[in-house]
C-alpha cells in the first residue's frame, strides 16, 4: 500500500463515527480507531495487543469464544456475518454501554481476522426508554382520569349529605362521627386530586415557593410518623432558593418521598433530607429528560434495605409496588415524577440493595417572592328565602339530589335536570330561571357546556356556573366561559356559597 493510500486509510479510520476493531481468531485486538477510543474511555493504542473480552461484561466475555470456535469449525454463528446486533459493552469505568455490533471475517496474509464495526446507541436506548415511558403514563392517564372522575361523583354525594348532616345533629359523639368519616372522605378528595394531575386532567396551578419552607413543613408532619429508631437529618441551603410549583403537590411528593425512606428502615436507621442549587450542563441531563440551566434540589436520603437493579429500572412505573398488598398503591413514585415533569422537573434516584436510597426532586430555579397562602376559612351557612331559581344539571341522580337539597337549605328555589332533554324543557317553562348549574360531563355523549350554549341562546339573562369531577382541564376550551365559573367537585357547602355569590 502506497503512504499516500495508506494516509487516506488512517483518516477514513480517524473520522468514522462508528468504533471499529480489528482482532484475531484468539480475541486479540490489532487495531482499533480513535471513535474506539471516545466509545470506551481508552487512550490511543491501549487497546492493541488486549484480549476483546475486556470491553465485555461479565456476562457475555465467557461465551465469546465459543462463538468463534463454532464460527471457524463451520458451525452456526450467533454473531458473525449476519449484520447489527444490539450488545453492552463496558467502558474504561466500568459502566455499561449500548451497542449495535456488526462483526465480518477478513483474511490478512493467510491468517483469519475479525473486523467489529460498533455503533453507540445510548441516545437512541434513552429515546426508546422515554417513548414507552410517555406511552405507558398516557394509558395509565386515561384510565386514572376516568376513574377519579366518577370517584369524586362519589364523594360529591358522600361528603354533601355528611355536611348537611353535622348541621342537624346535636350530640356531640355522633358529630366526631360525621367529622371522622368526612375526614376520610376529604383524603379520598385529595387523591383523586393527584390522580386527575396525574392523568394531566386537571391544572396545576403554580406559585413561587420557597423550599426550604416546603421542606419544613413536610418535616413537621413526618416526624410524628416515623418511629423509634428513625433519625432525620436536615440540612437545608443557604441562602433558600424559590421555584415555580403547586405547593400543595410537591409537598405531598416529598411526604410520599419520607414514607418510602421510613419504609426502608424496618430495623431504624437515618433518613437525610438536604436542599442545595444545582447548575446542570448538558452532560448532567443527558439522561433526565430536563434541559440545561439552574435547578433546586430537594434530596432525600436513606440507608436502609435499597432496591435492586430489576427493581430500580420499574420503581417509576404507574401500581409498581415493592411493599406487601395493600401497603402501597404502586403510584406514589409515578405520580411524583409526573408532576415534577410538569413543572419542567423530573426526579433521579439511585439505589443499592443494602446500601439504602436517593432520590432527588429536581425543579427549575425561579426567583421571585414566596406566594401566602390563602386558607379558606371554614364555618356554618347560612339560610335565606327568596335568593332565586336555579336549575341543576347532572346526570347523576345521587349528586343532582344532594345539589339541590343543599341549595333548598340556602333558600333557592330548585328545578333538576338529568339530562339536555330536561334542562331545555324547564327553561321553556314558565319558571324564572336565575342560575344554572350544570355539570361539565352529561351522559349519552353530552357536554354541559354544548347544553349551556343552547339555554343561553332562549335566555340570554341566565348565569352559569359548572362543576366537574375534572375541575378546570376543559373550560379554556370554551372561550363563552371563564374559569371562575367553575366549581371543582367534591366541594363543601362555603365553596358553593362563595362561587352563587360570585355567580349572582
């Protein structure tokens, strides 16, 4: 070969994108190319005169001759000459890597050599990886969303009789009663809450937060929770730092995040959780599916049991769960990161067995002041004759009993519809209509909204005011009306009140 050819040849090897290897029929190595190099973490020639097997796990290196022997015996091969396989392979650190391998026979001088053409499908691994995830979440979403929505069409009816129950009762015992029973329907309200979010059905709404004072918050609650033998270690930034989020979601991921921690320590132990800004390039979120920039860090630590790599790779999937039946949900961890993603975050977590876990929330860094938060007041109603006529709109019979039942005690007159058939018929009635209240979601394929347009067009003087088990996903769709003329099912009497008054 001239030096001139022989100069092409080396440049051609030098600015291939793919690695390629060159190694006899005894597995060593005679040449390997600079994206050789890159691939694997080695300096230039290191890999001459090296056995192949070590850029090979554990796993595969045993088998690796055997396919050659069979191979030159005239035996089938597994790998050679039948094009692109995907292999791992490990780097100079040790850490695996994806591969497309493609492994052909040369003759040199009468000797048989091997020539290895592999190409780095990291990006294209990780790409699958958040597609199926994406798919995986959207089905779940779907399938969440509807069963919240008829969930809260439940609690609607359980959580408005037990209200107008604790104003007719008197004795106090049967009261704590009332008062246990609707806490636990307002904790069946706050979870399909995170189910609706977490099917991408309801908005979150931001504001900045301060997460230190988060971090506080949610310690002051899981400190009763975590029994003997747990120590909690704090160690929050400084100065804090603020980011845009639903307050309420992230501290009920970091809750969540605490009670897994706990639930790794059976035989106590010490739970860290630490707050810091993190500055991430590209290359720290390669693999997070988040973009460049200035990020918050919310870290939770444990040493407890850790989880195993088969584990760890399923820990995010939506009713995955590793504790005994009925200890978890199996969505804790699925509905974290969902919600984190839809703030511009995502969550890493890393884990050993018997070692213990991390995991980090991660969430863009905002500055701004800390938003106060509003705490609706709760308290009794009040009655009153005479305040008008509303018509009810729901296609369930249970929660149009309870609505208006509830409007009866506040002094409105009450007309109930189920369907579009009945709300037209009694707007064409000789009744004077103040007020509709409709539901978002009729049966038989009808929408509220579509049923409101048409009773708008016969009284233009009506006021609406709708309530949906999927509070407000679907009303900016609907530029007529406003988001404030909604009302978020499961609701209490005060909430209805305030949005009549508004209304009126």
């Amino acid at each position: 070969m001239t030096d001139n050819k022989a100069r092409k040849m080396q440049i051609l090897m030098d600015y291939a994108g793919d690695a390629i290897i060159l190694m006899d029929s005894s597995g060593i190595i005679h040449f390997a190319n600079k994206a050789t190099d890159r691939l694997f973490g080695y300096g230039s020639d290191e890999l001459i005169g090296q056995p192949i097997t070590m850029l090979m796990t554990k796993r595969d290196a045993p088998h690796h001759q055997r396919y050659v022997d069979d191979y030159l015996l005239g035996k089938q091969s597994k790998i050679i000459d039948i094009g692109p396989r995907e292999v791992i392979g490990v780097n100079q650190s040790g850490e695996e890597i994806p591969f497309d391998l493609s492994i052909n026979k040369a003759s040199i001088d009468g000797k048989e050599f091997f020539v290895g053409n592999l190409r780095d499908i990291t990006d294209r691994k990780i790409e699958r990886s958040k597609l199926l995830q994406a798919q995986k979440l959207d089905s779940v979403g779907q399938l969440t969303g509807g069963i919240a929505h008829d969930f809260n069409n439940l609690l609607s009816t359980i959580m408005g009789y037990l209200e107008l129950l604790s104003y007719d009762i008197d004795n106090e015992d049967h009261l704590k009663k009332i008062d246990t029973a609707y806490r636990a329907a307002t904790k069946g309200a706050e979870l399909t809450k995170r189910l609706l979010a977490f099917s991408k059905k309801q908005n979150l709404t931001p504001t900045i937060v301060n997460i230190n004072d988060s971090v506080t918050n949610v310690v002051e609650l899981v400190k009763i929770a975590l029994g003997i033998g747990v120590e909690l270690d704090l160690e929050l930034s400084k100065p804090s730092y603020t980011t845009l989020v639903n307050r309420a979601e992230l501290e009920s991921a970091l809750l969540n995040l605490c009670i897994n921690a706990r639930d790794a320590l059976p035989n106590g132990g010490k739970i860290k959780i630490s707050t810091t800004l993190k500055q991430l390039d590209m290359k720290h979120v390669r693999n997070l599916s988040i973009s460049p920039g200035d990020y918050v860090s919310i870290l939770v630590q444990d040493n407890g049991i850790g989880m195993s790599q088969k584990i760890l790779e399923q820990v995010l999937e939506p009713f995955y769960t590793t504790k005994t039946f009925g200890g978890g949900s199996g969505l804790g961890l699925s509905m974290t990161y969902g919600t984190m993603k839809h703030f511009g975050g995502t969550i890493s977590i890393e884990s050993k067995e018997n070692r213990g876990t991390s995991v980090e929330v991660l969430l863009p860094h905002v500055a701004g002041e800390p938003a106060i938060l509003d705490v609706m007041k709760t308290g009794g109603y009040k009655t009153s004759k005479g305040l008008g006529t509303i018509l009810v709109i729901d296609d369930d019979i249970a929660v149009l009993n309870m609505t208006a039942d509830i409007l009866s005690r506040l002094g409105y007159t009450v007309l109930k519809a189920l369907d579009r058939e009945q709300a037209l018929k009694a707007v064409k009635s000789d009744a004077q209509i103040d007020i509709v209240l409709c539901d978002v979601v009729l049966g038989n394929g009808e929408r509220g909204f579509d049923v409101a347009k048409e009773i708008k067009d016969l009284s233009a003087d009506i006021s609406f005011l709708f309530m949906s088990g999927y509070t407000n996903s679907s009303i900016s769709d609907h530029g007529q009306f406003s988001e404030k003329e909604l009302l978020a099912k499961p609701f209490s009497i005060l909430e209805l009140r305030k949005k009549l008054a508004d209304t009126d």
